[in-house]
C-alpha cells in the first residue's frame, strides 16, 4: 500500500526538519510509537539503527528502523528492517514563506486482514497519519 499526505507547519524548515528526522521523537507525536531506542550510530545518521516499540490494533509490535537518507533540511527517509507491517517513510521539507511542508510519501505492507482489506485499510492508516500530522503540528507551533 502507498499513499502520500502532507502538513504545512509555521516553523522554519530546519527546526521541523531537526525534530521530524530524530526517531527517539516520535512517541510524542505519533500515537501509535510507545518508544524508541538508537542501537546503533550511522554515519552522518545514515545508516543509523533503531528499536522501536507500537502500541497496534492486535497487541503490542516491535520494528528495527534504519535511517536510508537524510539531506538536511530537505529530506529523511527512513524504513523497518525487521517486524510486522514492514514501511519506508519518505520525508520531504520545502520552505514555504518561513513555514514548512511536510510531506511524507509512505510504502506499507499490511498482513492479514488488514492487507485483505485493501483501500478501507489505506484509508485507516492514512487517517492514523494525518492525525499524528496534527499534534506534530500543534507541538511545534506551540
């Protein structure tokens, strides 16, 4: 499954940049990611190695992460080497008038009945997305 969404943050790009691309930030803006965990340094972040742990509809999961790219201020991507519903996360960053866009352009493979449910599945965790959108929204603004 893919899909892509966006937010326009009033921040400038390299605040919403350093926040959105440092993975042990994540439990505070996206409701499913109870936490995270480096374990192990990239060079220049890529490369960079994480645990994290998700609160999901059937229990509790845990995912390695690896950060694949980062070209700051402007891009971070980032995918699972390991656990259920495996993703790669594919940030972009363009100043917009001393605000940001964000847009993310994300590749999830879903198992079991939620892969078996096709779009009502896409439109579920896209809705999931631009809800966490919105309180990173509302913490960086605040």
């Amino acid at each position: 499954m893919e899909f892509e969404t966006s937010v326009r943050i009033e921040r400038p790009v390299e605040a919403v940049f350093d926040y959105v691309s440092e993975p042990v930030n994540f439990p505070r803006w996206n409701s499913a990611v109870q936490s995270v965990q480096e374990t192990s340094a990239g060079a220049d972040r890529v490369g960079a190695t994480y645990r994290m742990e998700r609160e999901l509809p059937d229990g509790r999961a845990e995912n390695d992460l690896e950060v694949v790219e980062v070209n700051r201020p402007s891009l971070f991507v980032i995918r699972t080497t390991s656990g259920p519903t495996p993703f790669q996360y594919r940030y972009v960053l363009a100043d917009e008038e001393g605000g940001t866009l964000l847009q993310l352009a994300a590749e999830v493979e879903l198992g079991g009945l939620a892969g078996a449910l096709g779009p009502l599945a896409s439109r579920v965790v896209k809705r999931g997305v631009d809800s966490n959108f919105a309180d990173l929204k509302r913490i960086l603004e605040s």
